[in-house]
C-alpha cells in the first residue's frame, strides 16, 4: 500500500460516523446458476472454479491493493425465488486466512439444485442482501453467472433498471453450455443477451466463459477486475442466431441492444421460436 494509499484511507476512516457498519472498499454478491441446465458436474466446476479464485495470488493481492484493504462477499445460488439459496452469508476478507477460510467453507457446503432460471430474482435477492446488511461498501456489485437467459419471474432488464437506480452495478459472467446445444433455452449468443438485458450500472462488464471448463479462469479474472476497479477489455463471443421480433427491444443503460429481446427465455418458455428462415 502506498503512502498516498494509506493517507486516503486515513482521511477516509476519520470521516466516519460512530456507528457499527463495516467500511469496505466492495460489497459484493456472488450469484450463481444453478437451474436444471446444471448437472452435478458443472455445479461442481463453478464451487471449484470459485473457490480456486479467492485461494489465488492474484485476487488476493487485489484485495490488498484497496484503500481499505477488505471486500464483503456473500454467496447465493440462484435458480427462482422459491430455489434460491444463500450459501455464505456475508463475510468480510481482507487478507488470506480469510480469503482461504471463505473458499474452504464455500466447498464443504451442499450443492444445491433448483427449477427454472430467473436472473431477476437473483437481482432482487441480491439487492435485498445488500440493503439489508451492516456493511458500507465504496462500490456494490452483484455479479451474476449462469448458462441461460431469464425464463421465469420478472423482466429481468426491468428489475436491472430498478437495481443500478439502487447505487449497484451488474456485472456478468455468461458461461456458454457445449452441452446444453438441444435444449430450447440454449442461446448461443448469451454473451449478447447479457450484454444488452443483465449487466448496468457505472463501470457494468461482462466476462465470458468458453464453457464449464473455462469457468475458473473467467470468474478469477472477472473477480480480480471488480475487486481491484479495473477497466476490462471488451472482449465477447459473437454467434450468429436467428428469432422473431421481440415486444422488449430497448437499449440497456450501456448502451446496448440485444436484437432478440430480453424477452427471449420467456417466449423459449412458452413455446415461441419459430423455424429459420
């Protein structure tokens, strides 16, 4: 930490009020898929994936290189409000006992497994664990993770809008599934659909992963990107798809448009896609 570093996070922790919130430099909730599309196996490879992050160097020293030194991670598996699962509630990690003891308990907890995917309750959930906590945070992140679009509960751009206006950022971590090709929620642009429907907020990215087995890659560089406030490189997969015409064309708060709707998993759902032309 350098001296500039630590006369900031004195000036910072002098400014205080006398309360009992834990400052820190993040509050972030981990949000991960796990829906029906998930097996066993790539439920397995996330927990692992993730564990093996906040076990690395490199994470490690990006909570380090705060000014206040410690992040509050929470941890939910995410499938539809009646599934949900709050795996680790939150805990504050500023070095590496703690970071260690995070990814410990993250591994030796149950895996969890829910029915339909909604990205928005998993939105709504994570605000709430944000709102509700004792922990002021300089920046709040939820960073979600799945295999699939919203199919289930409300719109998700719809609940994103109502998140960014609560002062949090959605970052993505979109995991193209090689073994979910035949089913009718497959997207093979879900790079795009997060793009232009999930991720919002100042400073909002996404990183994707190739598949299961790239995941631990993605989430320790998408983790080492929001820990540290870094700037990503902007850098997706684009496939090519075709679909009808969405009712929810509209531009993400980036900027963004996803041209098949973020309306797409609600209408796979119900049956709605219509042969190529």
């Amino acid at each position: 930490m350098t001296k500039v570093s630590m006369v900031i996070a004195a000036l910072f922790l002098s400014t205080m009020p006398a309360t009992a919130k834990e400052y820190v430099d993040l509050e972030l909730v981990m949000a991960t898929d796990v829906s029906r599309s998930i097996d066993a196996e790539e439920a397995e490879l996330q927990r692992r994936g993730i564990a093996a992050a906040f076990r690395s160097k490199q994470v490690i020293d990006a909570i380090a290189s705060g000014v206040l030194q410690r992040i509050a991670v929470a941890y939910l598996d995410y499938s539809s409000r009646d599934w949900n699962k709050l795996v680790i509630d939150w805990r504050i990690i500023r070095d590496r006992e703690s970071a260690y003891a995070f990814a410990d308990t993250l591994m030796k907890a149950p895996l969890t497994f829910g029915r339909r995917t909604s990205i928005s309750d998993a939105l709504s959930h994570g605000a709430a664990l944000i709102d509700a906590n004792d922990i002021e945070g300089t920046r709040r992140v939820i960073d979600v993770s799945g295999d699939g679009p919203n199919n289930f509960g409300n719109w998700v751009d719809t609940v994103r809008d109502e998140t960014i206006a609560k002062r949090i950022t959605i970052n993505g971590l979109p995991i193209i599934n090689d073994r979910n090709t035949f089913s009718r929620f497959s997207l093979p642009d879900l790079d795009r659909y997060y793009r232009g429907c999930v991720i919002g907020g100042p400073g909002a990215f996404l990183v994707v992963a190739r598949n299961f087995q790239d995941f631990a890659r993605a989430i320790r560089k998408k983790l080492v990107l929001e820990i540290a406030g870094l700037p990503p490189v902007r850098r997706s997969l684009f496939v090519r798809a075709q679909l009808a015409p969405s009712q929810r064309l509209r531009p993400s708060p980036n900027g963004y448009t996803y041209a098949k709707g973020c309306d797409i998993g609600e209408r796979l759902r119900n049956g709605y896609w219509p042969d190529d032309p």
